[in-house]
C-alpha cells in the first residue's frame, strides 16, 4: 500500500521532475512488482533495497549456531 502511495505521488510529479532533469534515489524493501514499476519510471535514477530485514535474519541464524556448537563444545 505504502508503495502504491509513492507511485502515485511520483507520476503526479514527473513532469516537474522532468523538466528540471531530477532524477529520484528510492529504497524499497521485499517488493519485487514495486521495483518493477518504479524501474519503468523515467525519473527513477536508482532503487535501494532496504536489507534491515535480512541483517536481522542473518544475526538470528549466526545466534542460532553459536548455541549449537557451545551445546557440542566445538
């Protein structure tokens, strides 16, 4: 929904963007359609992923191991 929201803001300002030649840096999170769209757009320079969200997983998991090998004292 938020990402509906900011495609639609964008093409309302496009042809401003455009006239003045800005382009826009956007960072999306896990929206694979919504980095589709937004690469179609002409003011769009560059889409960020947003990978707060696999630090997150990626810290758990290595949690994860460390308890396992202290449990095996390896």
């Amino acid at each position: 929904m938020k990402y509906a929201i900011l495609i639609v803001i964008i093409e309302k300002v496009s042809t401003i963007l455009e006239k003045y030649n800005i382009k826009l840096n956007v960072r999306v999170d896990r929206d694979l359609s919504t980095n589709r769209t937004l690469a179609l757009l002409n003011v769009v320079n560059q889409i960020f992923a947003d990978l707060k969200h696999k630090a997150k997983i990626v810290r758990s998991k290595i949690g994860k191991l460390i308890i396992q090998l202290n449990i095996l004292n390896i």
